[in-house]
C-alpha cells in the first residue's frame, strides 16, 4: 500500500524502478477484499491482513496529513512521521516532482 499526498502523482517510471512493474489501481471489490476498507476509506490503519506500506515523500510538504480511518465518514489527523511510525511504512519517492 503507498500513501501518498492528495494531490501527488504516481510518476510509473519511479514506481517501475522502485517495484519493478507497472502500478495499477485496484478495483472497488479488489480494495475491500484485500483491506477490509471500501474506497473512500482505504488506510493503513486496522487492514484485513498484514501488507507493506510505503510512504512517499510527498507527505513530508505538510506538518499533518488526514488519511481516511476505515470508513468514508471518518479520518483522523496525524503527522507523516507518526503515520509512518505506527504502520511501519518505509519512506519512498514514487511520485512526480513539484507534487
């Protein structure tokens, strides 16, 4: 799972040398299935099962982020570096620059 900023891109080529494939956006089943979260709730928190998560530096432009908390009503704020702490997210830089 890689969170990034709101307004970031994936740039594929970075992804592409990061993971060695092409990223693809998952479908609405496939998300819930995987996560136990439906689209619009999707975060690193309380998933189904274990997953890697990776967080892009483009988190680090703001001193707190509001990710989604498991449902589409419901977020919470927290500093990128905390996120990252609890979910033990690696830092990675997957997505285009100026994002």
């Amino acid at each position: 799972m890689i969170v990034a900023s709101g307004t970031a891109r994936m740039d594929n080529r970075k992804v592409k040398a990061k993971f060695g494939g092409k990223p693809k956006m998952l479908g609405l089943e496939e998300v819930a299935e995987i996560t136990g979260h439906e689209v619009g709730g999707v975060c690193p928190f309380g998933l189904k099962a274990p997953l890697p998560v990776y967080c892009d530096i483009s988190l680090r432009a703001f001193d707190v982020v509001v990710p989604a908390a498991g449902s589409t009503h419901s977020a919470l704020k927290i500093t990128p570096s905390r996120l990252a702490e609890l979910t033990s997210a690696e830092w990675i830089d997957v997505c285009q620059n100026g994002a």
